[in-house]
C-alpha cells in the first residue's frame, strides 16, 4: 500500500461527515486495510465494493470519531450480512445455506406447526433480505458486535412469538387505549383524565399514527419495536447518524403534535389539562410506544 494511499480511511470520515489530520487519516487507512482482508476472506466468492463496505462500518459504529473501534465487530459477518442486503447473489446464497437453519434452532421450543414454521422463515426471508419500498433489507442494520447466527435467532425467535399471538385462540387484550400509562403515583387529576378519557387518547393515537407518512411509521417501528438504535437506522439507510436521529424525532414530534391536535378536536379539556396529558406521554414514550404500535400496527 502507497504511504498516499488512504480511499478507504476518507470513505470511512466522509460517511461520518468528518475528516482528520494526514497521520490520522495514514493510522486508519491500515486499521480499515486489515479490517477489509479479515472481512472478505471466509467468503472468497462474495464481491462487494471496499469503499462501501468501510462506509457501512462508519454509520454502524457509535460516535463521530476518528477511532473506529474495529476490534470489537464480527466483520466477516458484517461483511456477509452488508453483501446480502445488497442482493449479492452468492451472499444470498450463503445465507441460505448457513444462516436460515438457524430459525428451527431457534423456535424449537415453541413447537409451531409446520405452516406456522414456513411462514415464520418466508417472514425472515422477506424481512432480512428483501425489505420492502421503505424499509431496506433488514441485514443491513445487523450491528455486528454479536455473532450474526444470534441475531438471526432472535429475529426468528419475535417473528416466532409474533406468530402465536395472532393465532392465539383466544385474542390478547386491547393494548391501545393508553390504559397502561396510569401509573401508582399519578396525582388525581391525571389520574381521571386517563381513566375517564382513554378510549378517546387510544382513538387519537391511532389515528395519528395513521396520519403519518409510511416512512415515518417504519422509522418508529424499527426503532420502539425493533429496537434498532439511531447508528442501526443510519446504517440501514445509508445515511448520516445525525440525519437518522432527525428523522426519528421529526416522526415522534409530528405523532405527539397530531395527537394533541385531535384530542383537543374530541375532548373540552382545558389547555392545561391538555398539556399535563401530553408530557405524559411524551415522557414515557420510550417505554409504551412500543406497546401501542404493536397494537396500531400490521
């Protein structure tokens, strides 16, 4: 390698939207060169672009230093996993082939019928490989601090356990009535608000969240039921973790404002009363969004 040579250390800063002093950028082009060589070498016969892939690792890594922190990642499963969410077709096929046996490992506990089984690997087919209009395939948030077998087997594990709970005999109870959010220590007021008028909030929330546009759903399914953290969705997207960061507060400020806006179209609440609501459910968004957009979402 030429002491000039260092495309891959300025693919890395430019997908961080940085740059660093010429003995920086000379230190990181050789950590990201060995990185790049222990990557591909268990998959000879997957092909992907270096500079993308280095790209990849930029916004799957935390911060918005120089120090890469490479040490820590499973990088030849980064490197399968980046390869398939692009559709590389002998990636694919290494997926199928090692990969995709881990959803009956996985699930053998649950004892699903075979129909349930095919579905659930065709729903991890679709969802790992294939994404869809506007969410890409889901491989390319796997984060690679864990082995990418694991994180395969827990997306079959959810998909699994999602599976029984919409053939469930008997149908869970309604999760979207904001019932949840009343708490021990709410003070009275709070308290007959949410009581009294939690058919109305879940009626709102609903139909704020299906207001937004699709994207923004996606952006909060992923992160409150997915759980993929703001580096993971700029990953997946192929963005900036700042813009990623945007876009989920913009999806979130937008779901709070349309809600606001319809319970004050239902209810005669004071503003007060309207307010003391919202900061509730702001406040604890992190912990309850989740919930009610697995009730809200197909």
């Amino acid at each position: 390698m030429s002491p000039s040579d260092v495309h891959l250390a300025q693919a890395f800063l430019a997908a961080r939207g940085g740059t660093a002093a010429p003995h920086v950028l000379s230190a990181l082009q050789v950590a990201l060169a060995r990185a790049w060589d222990a990557a591909r070498s268990p998959w000879p016969e997957v092909e992907q672009d270096a500079l993308r892939f280095v790209a990849h690792l930029a916004r799957l890594l935390p911060g918005d230093t120089a120090e890469p922190g490479l040490e820590k990642l499973h990088l030849s499963d980064l490197y399968l996993a980046r390869a398939a969410a692009d559709g590389v077709p002998a990636a694919l096929a290494a997926f199928e082939k090692h990969l995709l046996p881990e959803v009956g490992l996985a699930v053998a506990r649950l004892r699903l019928p075979a129909p349930g089984l095919d579905e659930v690997r065709q729903s991890l087919r679709q969802r790992m490989l294939l994404g869809s209009a506007d969410v890409p395939a889901r491989l390319a948030a796997y984060p690679g601090t864990g082995p990418l077998g694991g994180w395969v087997r827990a997306a079959a594990l959810w998909l699994a356990l999602d599976w029984q709970r919409q053939h469930a005999s008997t149908p869970p109870p309604e999760e979207g009535d904001l019932s949840m959010l009343v708490s021990p220590g709410d003070d009275p007021e709070l308290l007959y608000l949410k009581t009294t008028y939690r058919a109305e909030f879940g009626a709102s929330f609903s139909a704020a969240l299906g207001a937004l546009a699709p994207r923004q759903r996606n952006f909060l399914r992923l992160k409150y039921l997915d759980g993929l953290s703001i580096d993971q969705l700029g990953a997946l997207y192929g963005v900036h973790r700042s813009t990623a960061a945007r876009w989920v507060v913009g999806a979130q400020e937008e779901l709070l404002a349309r809600t606001r806006q319809l319970l004050a179209e239902r209810l005669n609440l004071s503003r007060s009363q309207l307010d003391s609501v919202l900061r509730l459910i702001s406040s604890q968004l992190d912990i309850n969004l989740s919930r009610l957009l697995r009730s809200r979402l197909d």
